[in-house]
C-alpha cells in the first residue's frame, strides 16, 4: 500500500509548517483523488450555473467525453427564460417560509425550562445577528439550480453561504449521503491569511494567486491579491474517540492542525430533492433543462422561419419586359410591362402548429415542477378574494413542495445544532446580543442549557393565518365571531402588522401591559424580586394579568417561593382595588354599608374579628 493511501496516523501527521512531519502533501495528493472523481458533478454544476444566468457555456472539452457528450446539446443561449421564472417563483414562495428553531422542553422541571428559554434567546440572537433568512435565499437558489444549498458556520458562531463548488467529497464515502471526511477549497485574501498565521509570512506570501474559475473563462488573477486554501473536516469513528481532525493546508504549508471532537460537520445542508444515492441533491433545473432545449430550438426554428420565409417579394412574367429598376418605392412611379402585370407575393404567416408545440412546452415546464403560469406573474385565480379562499388556495399550492419545505426546515435545525456546538467552544462567559420586537437584549452562555441531552430542538410551528394583511383581517373576525380571540390585544398581535405594531406600542394600555408583563416575568418570576403593583397602575389589570402568570407558573412548576410572590402581588392587587372603591363610594346616611366590588375571580372581603376584640378588619380579598 503507497504511502498516500494509507491511513492518516495523527500521531505522525499531527504538526504544522513546512516539514515533513505536516499532513499538507499527503492530503494535498488525496484531495486531487477526490478532485478527479467528482469532475463530472463539477462540470454539470458548471453548466447549470451558466444556464441559469443565461451565459454562454465554454467548459467543454474540460472534461471526459462523457460529460462532454452529455452536455454539447445544450450549449445554446435561452431565448425564452422559463427556467428562471419557474426558480425565482419557488425562491419567492419558500422566502416566505421563516422556520425558527426552538428548545422543546414540556414536562422539564423549572430550571430546565429556564435554561430552555435562555437557549431559545440564544439561538435568536444568533440567527438574527447572522441574517439567517437573507442568507438562506442564496443557499435556496443554489439549492434548485445545482441540487444543494449550504450553509456554514464559523468559528465566531457566524452565519454564512457555502457556495457547494467550493466542497468536494469522496464518492465512495458519501454513498450513504453521511461522509465522514470533507474537503473545502476556497479563496482569502492574503492580508486575511496573514493576519491569522503570521508565523508562516514568509509562505504565505509566497503563495501563487488564486485561479478564478466561473462558467466562462478561468486564470489567475493578481489584482484583488486572493489565494487558495484548503479545508479537511473529518468526523470522530465515533463518540469521545480523539481521531477527528481539521487541518488547513495550503500550496506547501499546513496552517492549521487541531483535534475536532464534533460528531457533526459545520455545514447545514439543504437538498431540493434527494437523490437514490450519495451526498448532492437534484435541482429543481434539472428537470427543466431538457425542456428548456425543446423550447430553444423552437424558437430558433420560429425565427429562421421568419427571416427566411416571412419577407415579401415580386412576381412578374418571363419575358414581360419589365425594367427591374423601375420596381421601387417612389410615389407615382410608372412601370411599363408586357402581358400580366407583375405581383408582389406575402407569404402566409408560420405554421399555427410551430407556436401551438412552444406553448405546451412552457406550460409543461409549470405543471412538471407544481408552479403556476398565474402566481410567476404575481397573480391569483379570478374568484379568489375571501381570506379563507386564499388561504386554502396557499395550502394546496405549498402541498406540491411540502417534501421541500421539510428539508429546509431540516437544514435550519441542523443548523441550530452546529450553532449549540460551536458555542460550547467558546467559553461560557461570551455574550450573544440581537434585536427582537424593537428591544435589544442579551443572553450570556452560561444561562443556557447544560445538559445538551436533557432537551431536543424542533421547528416552531409557522402561522396558518393568511400572508396578506386582507386576509388575515379575515381570519382574525372569523376568530373574533367565534369567541376564539376577544381581546384587542391578542387580536393585533395575530395581525402582526409593524404600522399597528408600533402604533399600538405607544398607546397607554399597551405600555401599562409591557410594564406589568416585565414585572410578573422578569422580575418576579426569573429574578425572585417581591415587587408589589404601583397604585397609580391599572389595578384590575395588574390582577388578572397576575392571577393568569399564577396559573401559568403553577403549570409549568415553578418554585415555591416564586408562586408566593405572585400570590402576594394578586393579593395585594385585591386589597388595594378594595380601598379605592371604599374610598370612591359615596357617604349614606342609613343602612349598613355596601360591600366593595372586587375583580372578576375574587372572593370579596369579609369582615373578622381582631385577635385583641378591639374591632373588626376586612382582609384582602383572596383568589378562588
């Protein structure tokens, strides 16, 4: 057995540098290996890139005759670009789709649920200061042109796309769509790279520039001062075992050498659809390319057809004795002939058949992927206007790509994942910071869960109301009608408008709302604080929104302590309600005094005797 194929002994091959105790050239050797069985794969994603964008195709002859024969049919430009109106309508509709990891923790004891929440915010904070949903529309579109979208994370717990170009994987190892071992060759700036590892400067520097391949050409390229690097990712043989490695390398260095001890890889992968076998998916392109040539070659047919047979031209009689330049198209020209007069010809237009055959062939290229010719136009069927008809029209358009949708939802959870892991690296002390509802918090690492096996993350389920805000006026009446929602707050909320979401933030229940919401929450239930209601506050709000925390804490079990305390704040909610409407009732001049109203779900006071005998006192009133 050579010595490039052997097994990588990291007790050999486990320094850095230069010398011959480096992985670089080993790895180097077997990642061309690699390079040379997925070329076909390359080539194809090439072409498919160059489709797309309606560019013109010059990879061929790069490659085997196979790929080479495969692909010399479609060569040709677009002339009409169904393809992408069919991919930019799914992009659309999927950008719609927002999936948001969550922590599941029902039925955990209250720490548990704690550290939960602290996680969630977490994960929140990451995927918002990441731009997890701008990025994801760029790993979408790779997605359907080239069969797989790829999202990384970096060592910062930063969020970014992975053109797959840039991976490369054994095919051997990906049989089974898990490989262990992945490659990553992409390009830095050479001040980024040694700004990393200015101990190797002097190799750094001395690395050739990066070659720039695209769909149309390819060279190096000294101006923008980028250089090549590669990545090895290989996965531990299995849990706690200390042979993962990554290792950097580049043209005659290794940079970087470091244990890696994740039974995951840092790329979340998405897949249009999935493939009988191996690691990349098939593209929503794929299906269309063949159908795109049929379309072409119509309309080339069409326009031959038309320059070569549409132009009108002259008949006149042999021997009519006709002078030709008297044939022009001057007025009152005079044109002397013998027998028949000549004729100036039309051709009939083409064929109806020609444009009846393009026509299916668009529409096949809707029905085959599930779009229609209407919503690539940003239009509805006539007819629909109620917000339950639009509802229900969106769900049977969704169920043709609800495999689809899966998968993504999938990525973002395998994102989740890696985002968790890269975190436990980190230290707990570090801090992730986001925006949310138009306030800023944090959420420091050592709050959230311990335990990664105590808790399993899920997909929060989306809204079934309507996406447009007519519709989903609709659908919060039909609630409203039903008894299902009845409060105005609840109701704008499920709007979820941003003009009526920050109309309502400055109006004076709102905000009384956000303050005891902050108080019953935070400071109460998280912080342990005993904090009594402010009398100049909406005192039969501070109740019910205590008595419905109680409950809610109650079920989630929260400690004592912390019920006390909100009992505490209902009770002291009650007395003081109780001695504003004393105080507010007019004097009488007989009988005996009317009883205080007291807030829906209260006992009202009733009198006791003091211990001493001196009098009677009224408690406060006390919940059922």
């Amino acid at each position: 057995m050579s010595d490039d194929r052997k097994r990588l002994d990291w007790d050999q091959y486990g320094d850095v540098g230069t010398g011959t105790d480096a992985p670089h050239q080993l790895l180097q050797d077997r990642f061309e290996r690699v390079l040379s069985r997925e070329s076909h794969r390359i080539e194809v994603d090439r072409y498919h890139y160059a489709l797309y964008s309606d560019e013109a195709y010059q990879g061929l002859g790069s490659v085997s005759p196979i790929a080479d024969a495969s692909l010399t049919r479609y060569v040709s430009r677009l002339r009409e670009p169904v393809m992408q109106r069919v991919i930019r309508t799914q992009l659309a509709k999927l950008s719609r789709q927002k999936p948001k990891p969550t922590v599941l923790t029902d039925g955990a004891d209250w720490d548990l649920q704690r550290e939960g929440e602290a996680t969630d915010r977490y994960l929140w904070a990451r995927i918002h200061d990441g731009r997890l949903y701008s990025q994801m529309q760029l790993s979408d579109l790779h997605a359907m042109v080239i069969g797989t979208g790829v999202l990384y994370v970096t060592d910062s717990c930063g969020i970014e796309v992975c053109p797959p170009d840039e991976l490369h994987i054994d095919p051997v190892d990906a049989k089974h769509g898990k490989p262990r071992t992945i490659y990553r060759r992409y390009t830095l700036a050479r001040d980024v790279l040694l700004a990393k590892f200015p101990k190797y400067e002097e190799e750094i520097v001395a690395l050739p520039p990066a070659q720039y391949e695209d769909v149309s050409n390819s060279g190096a390229s000294d101006d923008a001062d980028m250089v090549t690097v590669i990545g090895m990712w290989m996965l531990p043989s299995m849990e706690d075992a200390d042979d993962g490695r990554y290792v950097l390398f580049a043209d005659g260095v290794t940079l970087e050498n470091v244990c890696y001890e994740s039974m995951r890889h840092r790329f979340a992968i998405f897949r249009y659809h999935l493939a009988p076998k191996g690691f990349w998916g098939i593209g929503l392109l794929q299906g269309l390319v063949a159908l795109q040539a049929e379309l072409n070659v119509s309309w080339a047919s069409r326009q031959e057809a038309m320059r070569t047979l549409s132009a009108p031209f002259v008949v006149m009689e042999r021997g009519s004795q006709i002078v030709k330049t008297h044939m022009s198209d001057g007025i009152g020209r005079i044109v002397e002939h013998n027998g028949p007069p000549p004729q100036i010809v039309v051709p009939g237009p083409i064929s109806p058949v020609m444009f009846e055959h393009s026509d299916r062939v668009r529409a096949a290229m809707f029905t085959s992927t599930g779009v229609s010719e209407l919503a690539a136009s940003a239009q509805t069927p006539a007819g629909l206007e109620s917000g339950k008809a639009l509802r229900t029209y969106a769900d049977i358009v969704d169920q043709g790509i609800a495999d689809v949708i899966a998968r993504r939802e999938e990525q973002v959870l395998q994102l989740a994942e890696i985002i968790l892991d890269v975190a436990e690296t980190l230290g707990p002390s570090h801090v992730a910071r986001a925006v949310e509802a138009g306030k800023l918090f944090s959420v420091r690492w050592s709050e959230t869960v311990s335990d990664r096996d105590a808790v399993r993350l899920r997909i929060q389920p989306a809204s079934s109301l309507s996406q447009d805000l007519a519709g989903k006026l609709q659908d919060v009446g039909d609630m409203r009608d039903l008894g299902i929602v009845t409060d105005p707050a609840s109701m704008a909320e499920l709007l979820g408008n941003p003009d009526l979401r920050a109309a309502s933030s400055r109006s004076l229940p709102e905000r009384m709302r956000a303050a005891i919401e902050f108080v019953l929450e935070h400071r109460i239930l998280r912080r342990g604080e005993p904090v009594m209601p402010d009398p100049q506050w909406d005192l039969l709000l501070c109740a019910r929104m205590g008595q419905a925390t109680l409950l809610d804490a109650t079920n989630r079990g929260a400690p004592e302590d912390r019920l006390d305390l909100l009992r505490g704040w209902t009770k002291e909610c009650a007395a003081m309600l109780a001695e504003t409407q004393v105080a507010a009732q007019p004097p009488t001049a007989e009988g005996p005094p009317v009883a205080p109203m007291t807030p829906e779900g209260m006992v009202p006071p009733t009198p006791a005797v003091a211990p001493d005998g001196a009098g009677d006192m009224a408690p406060a009133p006390v919940m059922q």
